[in-house]
C-alpha cells in the first residue's frame, strides 16, 4: 500500500499559519506546547476531516468538515491545529492536544508499516463518529473496491473497539452500530 498525502487548499494552509502567528489563537489551553518552541513551527501531516453520523453509518455518506495539520515544533508534533470549510475559505477552529494527538501520530505510522506491504493506494484521512465518541485514521482507497478501505481507530476507543488495530472499514462501521453491551447490575452487595 502507498500512502498518497493528499494536498490541502491553501486557504486551509493560510488559516493555519495565521493560528500559528496569533496571540489569542495561541492562548488555548490545547497550544500550550506552541508558546514556547524549541525551533520553529511548522503544519505538517495535513489529513481531511471527515464526520460520519447515525446509528448505522456508510461511508458514503460521510462528510468533510474541514483539514487537521500536525504542528511540529523541531522534530516532534507539539499539538494539532484544525480548520473549518466555510463559504470563504477555511478559517481556524481550534488547538488541540492530548491523547488523540498521540494517538493520530502513531496510527500514521501504522499506515506507513502498512504501506510497506501491499501494493494498493490509500488516503489517509480522519474520520470522527460524534455518537460514538470515536475518531480513526480512514485509509480511504480510491481505486479499489469499495471494500478495501482500512481503519485505525484512535486511543480512546469505545468499548468493544481495539485502538491501533487495523479493521476493515466495513468491520469498524458494524462494531460501531452494534449497540454497546449491558453492563451487569449487582444488587445486594454490601
């Protein structure tokens, strides 16, 4: 598989380097790590973000909200900066930090080792479940069927999921519409 970054628009591009030179952006509690680099910073790892809502979601009906970039301060990713799609172009939402960008970073190089071994093209992509309380790396292939795109769910997952597990998209979609599991109830106990 070959992993085809795809280009973002360069509104996109603009909103966050904006962001980046902004002392109110910079004063979110996710951009902590910005207000003192240790080199310069710069967006990298540009991924769509797609949201995907219902109790029984299909891809298809999937839609891109916006762009996600790591922000890396040196050689290491400090935070993530999203933008929104507006009628004018992108503009800045918001810093983010904590276990998801962890996790982001090493699903994409799960994607990478994964590349290393198949011959078929994949987009990565973002892809969040708001009912769910879910987000994983869609490993979107355009020139396959439409069954052969991959999903890396992000840490924390939900019960029932495995984060940083490769599952057929197909696969994640039904974990995700399954209802989840009763937790058993003890009375009595004292």
């Amino acid at each position: 598989m070959t992993l085809q970054t795809p280009q973002p628009p360069p509104s996109a591009l603009r909103a966050v380097l904006a962001a980046l030179d902004s002392e109110t952006a910079l004063r979110q509690p996710a951009a902590a790590a910005l207000r003192h680099p240790h080199g310069t910073l710069l967006p990298a790892h540009p991924l769509a973000v797609h949201v995907l809502d219902g109790p029984r979601p299909r891809l298809t009906a999937a839609r891109r909200t916006g762009w996600r970039f790591l922000i890396k301060d040196g050689s290491e990713v400090a935070a993530a900066a999203e933008v929104v799609q507006g009628v004018e172009g992108h503009t800045f939402s918001h810093f983010t930090a904590g276990p998801y960008l962890d996790s982001t970073v090493r699903a994409l190089r799960q994607a990478w080792q994964l590349a290393q071994t198949s011959r078929a093209r994949h987009q990565p992509r973002l892809l969040t479940f708001p009912g769910q309380y879910a987000t994983a790396l869609w490993l979107h292939a355009p020139d396959a069927a439409p069954g052969a795109d991959l999903m890396i769910p992000l840490a924390p997952a939900p019960l029932g999921v495995t984060a940083h597990r490769a599952y057929p998209a197909t696969d994640l979609l039904a974990l995700l519409a399954a209802p989840a599991p009763a937790k058993p109830m003890v009375l009595g106990v004292s």
